[in-house]
C-alpha cells in the first residue's frame, strides 16, 4: 500500500502560505515510521496539530514495514499520508534501499522512528545521514535494543531514562539528544512501568523535535543574514 501521493515539488521553491508556520519559516516535513501500534506516532501528530509543533513541523508521511501495523490506521484516521512496504522475507539492504527511495518522495527533513522494528543499513541511513532520530526507553549506554522496560522492571529499576538519540549504523548508538528521567518507585506491574514511561516518550520526543527545528531555523536565519551583509 502506498496510498498517497508524493509531492512533487521543486525542493528550492519558497514555501507556500500553506507549508509556513506562523514565523514565516517553512515546517520542517516529517516522515515518522513505525511497525506497531503507534502511541508516539499519535502524540507527534497531534503535537504539529494543537502542540508544540505546531507551526513548527508538519507530517509529509507515516510510513510502515508492515502494511497491517495498527498505527497506519490510526495515522489514516488523522489524516496522515500512509505508505507501507513489506519487509518480511526482504533482504536489508534490497529493502532498506526501496524503503528509502519512497520515503525521498515525500522530501522528508527528518525521518522520525517511532517504534519502527529494524536495524538500519547504511542503504537507509546514508540518504537521511544525520536527520534520523529515534526514541529508546531506556538510557542507551546501559541498555539497548528491544524490551527496554521489561529490563527496568525485571531489574526492579527505581528509575530509566527515555532517551531521544540521532540513529548511526549501529543499535541504539548514535548521539544522545536528550533524556528524561521516569520515577520506577512503587511501580508493581510491567504494564504501569509502561505507562508511565509512554508518558514521558510522548512529551520528550515533540519537545526535542521541537528544540532541534528551532536550532536549524535559526542557524538557517542566521546564514541569510551572513549572506546578505556579505552581499
Ligand atoms: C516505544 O516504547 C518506543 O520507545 C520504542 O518502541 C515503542 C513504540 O511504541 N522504540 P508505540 O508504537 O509508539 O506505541
């Protein structure tokens, strides 16, 4: 399924009324991946809706390796551009390569992980180098890799940190953006160590969006200004 149609657009047009948020700056376009059920794609939808990204950032798409993944639908429901691409019986590379072609239809300023359930090659990465952000449970030096919070809770954590980091070729190694400490004290179940630490992924991830498109903007505003007192 790839049910939307990439805008085809001339990247060094100025933005339309439509693509500026309220500064006058075009949105930074986002293409938020997944494979399941899409809590933090939900939370960063409704940030460039009615939070913190508004104005700031926009959905270009939300993609998923698995066309049945519970949060295409609900990213439909809000009226996101879906496409989906099989990974199963794929091999890395092959896949990761289509993967990466579609997703430069939709000119993506940052490819935005969110639950999203693979290891990327350099075939993913190198289009994307150094705009691919991902949000792990746990403190990446200290724990990598999947069931982050059943590791909290089967080691009877008092505390994790949610971690945003920029992703590299390795698992969970790239550089740190930010953290954010969740207090594991009195939490008896797997389910409540879960929740509240969703809690804090749904804030952190917006807020560290919403910092690094401010810090490009104003790098970028900053340039135009070098440039035309050079002029
Ligand atoms: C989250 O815990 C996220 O940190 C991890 O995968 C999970 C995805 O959950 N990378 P959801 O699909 O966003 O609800």
């Amino acid at each position: 399924m790839t049910n939307a149609t990439p805008r085809a657009q001339n990247r060094q047009a100025p933005p339309s009324p439509a693509e500026r948020g309220a500064g006058g700056v075009r949105r930074a376009r986002l293409a938020i991946l997944l494979s399941g059920r899409g809590s933090n794609m939900l939370s960063l939808v409704q940030a460039t809706q009615t939070g913190i990204l508004k104005d700031l950032a926009e959905v270009s798409v939300v993609f998923s390796n698995k066309p049945d993944a519970p949060g295409l639908e609900l990213a439909a429901a809000q009226g996101c551009p879906v496409a989906s691409l099989p990974s199963q019986g794929r091999k890395r590379e092959a896949f990761d390569a289509e993967a990466a072609a579609l997703l430069q239809h939709y000119q993506p300023d940052f490819v935005v992980l969110a639950g999203y359930m693979r290891i990327l090659s350099p075939a993913f990465i190198q289009p994307f180098a150094g705009r691919i952000l991902n949000i792990h449970p746990a403190d990446t030096h200290q724990h990598q890799g999947l069931h982050a919070y059943e590791w909290a809770f089967d080691n009877k954590l008092v505390e994790t940190k949610i971690t945003v980091h920029l992703v590299d070729e390795g698992l969970d190694t790239g550089p740190i953006l930010a953290q954010q400490p969740v207090d594991l004290r009195g939490a008896e179940t797997l389910a409540e160590v879960e929740r509240r630490g969703l809690a804090v992924e749904h804030r952190l991830y917006a807020q560290t969006l919403a910092e690094l498109i401010k810090t490009k903007q104003n790098i970028m505003s900053s340039a135009a200004e070098t440039s035309r007192v050079l002029k």
